[in-house]
C-alpha cells in the first residue's frame, strides 16, 4: 500500500513583494515519488539540495508553490489534520520549549496526538528507557544537551505509533553507540508495525544500513532513485592499494604514464582506477619487474556516490 504520494512539487521562494518582487529561487522542481507501507527511504543531497524543504511541504509547514502530496489516497492539502495523526517527525536542530521537563514535552505530544492518558503514561516510560533517558524525565529540556535533546525528539516522534514517520538528520547529534541503537530501533518498528520511513542524512553508512530505496536531490531535483548498492556500483573507479617491495621508482613512472590518480606514502600505494583495468595494471608491474604485496581492493560505496554527485 502507497502512504505517501508526491507528484511534481514545486516550491519557489520570491524575495520582495509584489509588485516589487525582484527574483525567484526554486529550491524544490517538479519531485514526484511515493513511500510504501514498510519501506525505508532515504532522502540524500549535498546542502540546499532541497531536502528540508521537501520534508517542511511533506509536515505542511510550507504551502507548496505546486505539485500534490497524498497521504493514504487522501490529499493532504484537504485532510491535513487526519493525516498529521497518523505522521510523526524529528529533527535534531528543531528545539524543544526550554522551560518544560521532559516528560511535560512529551505528555503535551500525546495529548496533542490524542492519545488517552493510561495508553500515553505507558508509551512515555517505554520511550523514556529505551532512549535511556528516563533518568533525566523532571528535568527542563533547555539543560539537556544536543545529544540528550535529540533523543527527546525522536521519543515525539515515535510516541503515537505513527503510521509514516519523517526523520530528518535523526542522529547528527548522537554518539556512535546510541546512533547504532536508534538505527536497530528504527528497524524494528518497521519489522513490527509495517511502519514508513523517510529519512534524511549526510551519514553514508547510516544510508545503507537503514535504507531500501534512496532519492537523490540536487539543486531541487531527484536525479536518482535506487538502492544504495546500485548506486554506489555507479562509480567505476575502485581503490587498489598493495604495499612496494622493490623498484618503487618504476611504479610511480608507470603511474605517471598512464595518468592514474594515486597516492604514495611511505612504500603504501594506493591508485583509483577502473575495475576492469586492475589485471592488466598488475601484469604492467610485474613486466617493469615491480615488487609489490598485501593487494586490497575497496571497491565503490555510497559515499563515493555522494561525493561523485557534489562535486
């Protein structure tokens, strides 16, 4: 089942005001893409891709300049409350009313949601110890730091049993344990509930774990759709790194000649070059009688991808 549907959105920014206005930027052009019932897919982009933007239409917080979004057959510009019921959200930059405890932050989510009080009281101590941060409950979030902050956030955004949940940078702020403990939770919510998520994050590694599917903007424009895997097998170029023995003088005349990128430290060289061409490269060593051991070759990830796109 499609939860969410976007066709051709469109949002541009004018600066001035009518009749004045004196230049338009369009920071989303003409997306379309949909979200199935239990998929996870990520929304990738170097910054001011449009990413947030996008996300900000998908919340209604920005009016789109055209283009519709369907939440469950159902447009969202006509049933917007019915369909918020049904989406949580996170951002790790958002910040929460400084002055309320934690669990005042997170009863007021609830009770915004509807939720009844038993069922709440029961998802805010679940939420509370599993991003472990019920220790911290009668404390105002404005003394909470970056990290402890963001884990209040996605506690909101997960108190309802949303149906679709928009997560954006979700764990920029978090260390590398309890990031690694989000991303297992995120997993089960989707083997457990058929939850939806899209997510958006400059961590390649997060991407690939997480993710079914990507969506790569840029300068407000999906330019790719696929999985992390076909995406990085895009890049042709590996890295073949083996360690010099002897006549390292020659390989790096060879590398010259043939205009390979590479790195030399110490006796450790490392060269870029296409997969396809690593045979005939080591046999070009051993003719100009080069020494060499300890081969490994990485091949391509999404982050190559990424940086491939950015530049």
């Amino acid at each position: 089942m499609t939860f969410l549907k976007v066709e051709h959105l469109t949002k541009t920014f004018t600066s001035g005001f009518w009749p004045f206005k004196t230049s338009a930027h369009t920071a989303v052009n003409n997306i379309s893409f949909q979200l199935d019932r239990g998929e996870i897919v990520g929304l990738l982009g170097p910054n001011g891709a449009g990413k947030t933007t996008t996300i900000q239409m998908l919340l209604g917080t920005l009016t789109p300049s055209s283009g519709s979004i369907k939440y469950f057959d159902h447009d969202f510009a006509e049933h917007r409350i019915a369909a918020l019921k049904k989406i949580g959200y996170a951002n790790c930059y958002d910040r929460l009313p400084a002055r309320l405890t934690v669990t005042q932050n997170l009863d007021i989510v609830g009770r915004i949601y509807g939720i009844p009080e038993p069922h709440r009281a029961k998802q805010i101590e679940k939420l509370l110890k599993f991003f472990g941060i019920d220790e911290m409950r009668n404390r105002q979030t404005g003394t909470l730091s970056a990290g402890q902050a963001t884990r209040v956030m996605l506690a909101k955004a997960f108190l309802a049993d949303p149906a679709i949940v928009l997560l954006d940078e979700p764990t920029a702020s978090l260390d590398p344990k309890v990031a690694h403990e989000v991303r297992q939770f995120i997993i089960a919510q989707r083997e457990e509930r058929n939850t939806a998520i899209l997510i958006t994050s400059h961590n390649m590694d997060e991407v690939t774990e997480l993710c079914d599917r990507v969506l790569v903007l840029k300068k407000g424009t999906i330019i790719a759709d696929s999985t992390p895997d076909t995406l990085a097998q895009s890049i042709s170029k590996v890295r073949l790194s083996l360690t010099i023995s002897g006549q390292p003088e020659r390989a790096i005349q060879h590398l010259q000649d043939a205009s390979l990128i590479y790195t030399m430290q110490d006796n450790h060289l490392t060269i870029e070059l296409d997969e396809n061409l690593i045979a005939q490269f080591l046999t070009d060593l051993s003719e100009q009688k080069v020494l060499y051991s300890h081969i490994s070759i990485d091949k391509p990830t999404l982050e190559d991808y990424f940086l491939s796109i950015a530049k």
